[in-house]
C-alpha cells in the first residue's frame, strides 16, 4: 500500500455535530474544575443524560452529584428578549427531574466560546405554567438566558451541598420502617435545611411538659413549641398548660392568656390542682398587663384558698401580706405557717418557702427593733435622759436569724430550686439594705436644718456594692432562664441598692433595662410600680421622707413645748407675788414636779377630779392629810392611783410637759395657789 493509498481508504466519516459534542464537553469539564467537581461522562445507555457532575468538599468526594443535559450550537439566533431556544423533548425534562437533585440543561454556543443554563425544575414549572391541563406536547421550547461563569458555579457547588443534606436528612426522616407512622405525620422543613417531625415535638412536650416546667426549662419549652406547628387536628390541655405556663414564666403574658383559653375548652383533661395554677397564672397576668385590677384579683385568688397545693402557697403569702399590713401579729403569722407545714401537701420545696417567708418576718421585728433603739439612742444622745446600753440589739437574737438564713440557703441550694435559693438571698440583701438605711438615715439627719448626711462607713458600702454585684447577677441568671417576674424584682432591689449608693448612673442603667423590658413585653400593670420606684419611691427615699416630715412636725412641737414652760414659769412668778388667803380649812398638796400647793378644802373633790385621781387613790390621799404631812401626787401618771411616786418620777415621754402644762393651768383656774416652786423651766 503507497502512502497515497493509505491517505485516501475508506473510513468512518467524522461529521462536524459530533466535533462540536467533543469540543462542548472539554470546555465545560474545563470549567467544573477538579478541586471541587468530579465530571463523569455517561455514555452507556444514554437516556438523555449526558453527564454527572459530583460535588468534592475539602479534599473529600461526596457522592453528592447532579445530572445534566448538554447542548451544543454553532451559531446562536437571540430572541427579542435576548433568550436563545433550544428545543427538548417533554419526557427528557421528567426523567431528569427523577433523581432528586437539581439538574441542568446546559447550552454551548460556539462562535462566543459561552455557556448558557436553565434549571431543569424551573423548564418544567414554565412547561406546567403554559399547559395547566397537562396537556402537554411532545416537544418544548427552553428558552436560555443565564450565563454559566464561575460566580454561578461556586453557588452550584454550594447549593448542591445544601440539597445533598436535605436529602439525607428527608430519607432519614422516611424510613420504610415507619411508613405507617409518618403517613400520619407532618414534616417540616426549615430555612436551614432542619427537617424534623412537627408530630413528634408536639407529642414531646405533651408527655415531657411537666418535668421541664418543675425544672424552670421555660425558654426550651417555646422552642419546642414553635416546631410543633402545624398542630394535628386535636390538642390536648396539657400541650396548651405547658406551653402558657412556660409563655407566663418568660414574661409573654398574650401568649399564655391564648394558651390558657385553648385549654379551657379541655378544661376536664387537667387535674384540678393544674386547674387551679391555671386559673392563678391568669389572673397574674391579666393583673400585669393591666387587664384587671388587684381588688378583682384579691376576691378571686380566695377562691383558690382551697387548692391542695397552690392553696399552701397563697396562704403563705397571704399570711404575708396581713403581717406587713399590721393585721397579723408575728405569732399569728407563725401559727399560719405552722398550718401550712402541717398540712400533708407541704412537701420540701414548700417548706422552704414558708421557711423563708418567716425568716424574712424575723429580719424585719429585727430591724423594727433597730428602728426603736435608734430613736432611743438619738434622744439619749440630744437630752441625755435613758440609758444606751439597753438600747442595743441582743446578740442571740442576730446571730439565730443569721444561723436559720445560712441554713435555709443550704437547704434551697440542695434542693436544687434556683427560685427558692434567689428568693432567700434576695429577702436576706432587702432585710441588711433595710437595716443600713434605718441606722444611716436616723443617725445622719440633722434636726436643725432637716437635711441627710451619709455616716456609712466604707465598709458598710462596699458591702452594700457587692450585694448589688449579687442581686445583678440574679437578674442575669433569671432573664437567661427567661423567668421574667423574678428578674424585675431582683433589678428593683438592685435600682434601690446602687441609688442608696448614690451610684446614679449604675441605677438608671438598671431603671433603663426594666421601663425596655416592660415595653417591649407590655407588662402595663407593672408601669405605675416602676414609675413610682423611678420617682422617688425607694425605700430609703421614702423612710427618708418621713423621718424629716416626723421631725418638721416635733420641731413644731418643741416650739408649742417651749411656749408652755414659758407660761407655767409666768403662772409660778405671778402666785409668787400674791399673798395666798387666810383658807379656815386649809389644804396642802405636793404636786410632783410642780411644787406645793395650797387652797380650801372645800374645793377638795374639785381638785381630786381635775388631777383625774380614782377612789382608790383619793382615799390614800385623805388618809395622808389626816396625819401632820403632805400628801405627793405624782402627776406623771395619768390616772393616778394612789398617794407618793408610784411609776418614778422620771420625766422621759415628750407629752409629759403637755401633761404639766394642763395641770398647773386648771390649778390656777380654780384658784389653787403655789406657796413653794420645785422646778423653774429654762
């Protein structure tokens, strides 16, 4: 064979279409690079795919792929639009469709070196659009208009991970296994590729709700919640209790008032003691929210009085509420909580609350206590009358209050409640904050000029910055566990310590945080406790408050006291200058601390009745006169009940002057007379 010959036999004729197939293919396996693509020719069977493109993710290959169709053109002939259409037959849209995962048609145009591609779900939601009967042709114009470039396949790649999660995650969730169950059960499918059984979430909490209640999992409560919806077509009570009593305690009052009417309708479905913390949650809220008023919460919390459980509790607080009202004696209030801690519903966690409750009752006659040995000591230290020594507190009686509360928060820590044990740290910092203001405030006001002047030592305020550190942190612990009325009344505290502190900024940073809390979730019952706390309604501003006010009115009365020694000095000096008649019977009385006095005896009984003697004493009286002595009356007491200085003669009570001023007055009115002065007032 000449070499002409060889150049010139017979062969299979190559044709310029499969040229072009060559030539399309190694362009795009050019640009699915090999770091992040496997391309895969498919040749066998060709069906109407012409490739398989595998998603490589850090130097691992997946076996996450996607099919795709490939086109290829010499020349292009855009529509008016600027789209090129390439025609494809109806049932090579289907097939690609079927495997899952996204695919593509891609379209090479020679002449511009360019990749075209439509999304293979969206050729066949414009197919569906213009055949809604599913009447469909044989054949179907794609119409191509996206450009294939590396931008649009970086997020092929990504989105293909995305797809390739979600469809693991869905045959997961569809297992053959449970096909009877899940055929009954809704899936749902969140942004982030989250697949998960609404079913199962809802059927979770109904049979988990309690025990994630009486640990105070309030906030996972409301997660759970939100993946449980769609709800199926019957909800049970316990679904809607759980998730209104986790909404109240989070502070999501709207909420837990929807929840507790859906389950209101089931209402039979709950135990009655669930009915009645329902029906307690309620009025809480309708109460904060401003809805209803405390009268009408008071009148219906009665009503409650005999729920087995809830019923302890209210009881406690209601025992409480008379104490401090001053309807309730602390012995009283005692046997109240005796009742409750006998009763047979009282377990642990309830006798911890009772515990503190009466601790905080011994805290405050502790420091009612104080109060009264302050303004004993202060009157000591102005006039210098009483003895200071008993005006100190007994040590047995402080250090049994503090050994219970370090018990009691053993006890709350063990029981590992973070409700009851921030409770007890919380009642123990309000019983010392108490305590430091009374003793600052009575020992740091001025009587002259009414003004306040701290004596707290830098001990006592860094003990006070440190118990704010505390109660903030309380705050912080309570808001992340989203117990929403446990974290106001810790900031409260705290507002009022740092105020105290006259750390102002630190004090509206805290008054900032509740008015945005209160906004945010519409608490409009608790705005007016704010705003007065706000507007000068701490305690220490309020003791403060009236401290001055009582002092204001006693410089008052000093000035009114001292006009009446002035006028019982004038009445002396005027009997002094008279001569005292010559009386036939006359009668000599020593009328402690005025002096001796004489007048006729027939005036006796007159006398007897305006010093307001009772017969036993006028009888002593008398029987003294009948010797050669004078008898003592001791005007001190009032009424007075016999002769001589029964009671003492001390003169320590501040109306005691008002009582002398009286006497002597209504001596000289029915002409009584002085003979011998015992005390001339300066």
């Amino acid at each position: 064979m000449t070499r002409e010959e060889f150049d010139n036999q017979a062969l299979p004729q190559s044709d310029e279409n499969s040229n072009l197939e060559t030539e399309s293919r190694n362009a795009l396996r050019a640009m699915f690079g090999p770091n992040d693509f496997e391309f895969r020719d498919e040749y066998q069977l060709d069906k109407g795919i012409d490739a398989f493109i595998e998603i490589k993710y850090q130097g691992k290959n997946t076996n996450l792929r996607f099919p795709l169709q490939l086109k290829a053109t010499q020349t292009i002939e855009k529509n008016k639009d600027g789209s090129i259409s390439f025609t494809v037959k109806v049932s090579n849209i289907n097939y690609l469709l079927n495997d899952g995962m996204p695919a593509l048609y891609i379209l090479y145009c020679k002449n511009q070196a360019c990749f075209y591609y439509e999304i293979a779900k969206e050729v066949n939601r414009t197919l569906k659009e213009k055949y809604p009967n599913n009447d469909y042709p044989e054949r179907f114009t794609i119409k191509f208009s996206k450009v294939l470039d590396t931008e649009v396949i970086k997020n092929i790649h990504e989105n293909m991970r995305s797809w390739g999660y979600l469809r693991r995650t869905l045959n997961e969730m569809l297992n053959p296994t449970r096909a009877s169950k899940i055929s009954q059960d809704t899936l749902v499918i969140k942004d982030g590729q989250t697949v998960y059984s609404a079913t199962e979430r809802f059927n979770f909490l109904e049979t988990y709700g309690y025990h994630l209640l009486n640990t105070g999992s309030f906030s996972e409560i409301l997660k759970v919640e939100k993946s449980c919806y769609p709800l199926p077509s019957k909800v049970s009570a316990i679904f809607h209790f759980v998730c209104g009593t986790a909404a109240h305690y989070t502070g999501k009052f709207y909420h837990s008032l929807e929840h507790f009417k859906k389950a209101a309708k089931n209402l039979a479905e709950l135990h009655p003691e669930v009915q009645h913390m329902m029906r307690y949650y309620t009025l809480h809220a309708k109460l904060t929210l401003g809805i209803i008023d405390s009268e009408k919460v008071a009148n219906a919390i009665d009503q409650l009085m005999d729920s087995q459980y809830l019923g302890l509790q209210l009881k406690i607080e209601k025992a409480y509420e008379s104490y401090c009202m001053g309807e309730l004696s602390e012995t009283n209030f005692q046997k109240s909580i005796d009742l409750v801690l006998a009763d047979p519903h009282c377990d642990e966690s309830m006798n911890l609350i009772a515990e503190s409750y009466m601790l905080s009752v011994v805290g405050d006659r502790l420091n009612d206590q104080l109060l009264d040995n302050l303004l004993r000591y202060r009157h000591w230290q102005e006039t210098g009358l009483g003895d200071p020594e008993k005006f100190r507190l007994r040590n047995e009686e402080i250090k049994s209050y503090n050994d219970r509360l370090a018990e009691l928060q053993d006890k709350a820590k063990k029981d590992k409640n973070p409700f009851t044990y921030h409770n007890v740290n919380l009642n123990s910092m309000r019983v010392n904050y108490v305590k430091t203001f009374y003793t600052d405030i009575i020992l740091g006001v001025d009587r002259r000029t009414l003004t306040h002047t701290s004596t707290l030592t830098d001990e006592e305020k860094e003990r006070l910055v440190e118990q704010a550190n505390v109660v903030g942190k309380i705050a912080e612990v309570n808001e992340q566990i989203s117990a929403s009325a446990n974290m106001i009344s810790a900031l409260s505290l705290q507002y009022e310590l740092l105020h105290f502190l006259k750390d102002f900024n630190g004090a509206n940073q805290v008054m900032e945080k509740m008015e945005s809390a209160i906004l945010e979730n519409d608490w409009h019952g608790l705005e007016d406790k704010i705003q007065k706390l706000k507007n000068g309604g701490t305690s220490h501003e309020t003791f403060e408050e009236t401290v001055i006010k009582s002092l204001s009115k006693s410089k008052e009365l000093d000035e009114e006291r001292r006009k009446m020694k002035q006028e019982i000095n004038l009445m002396n000096e005027e009997d002094s200058q008279v001569n005292v008649p010559n009386y036939k019977n006359k009668v000599n009385l020593q009328v402690f601390h005025l002096g001796i006095f004489c007048f006729e005896e027939t005036i006796l009984e007159n006398v007897f009745e305006m010093l307001n003697i009772t017969p036993e004493g006028k009888a002593d009286v008398i029987r003294i006169l009948k010797f050669p002595a004078i008898p003592i009356i001791n005007i001190f007491n009032d009424p007075i009940q016999c002769e001589g200085p029964a009671g003492g003669f001390g003169m320590e009570r501040p109306d005691s002057i008002v009582r002398l001023y009286r006497v002597r007055r209504n001596l000289k009115e029915i002409g009584v007379y002085l003979v011998k002065s015992q005390f001339y007032f300066k």
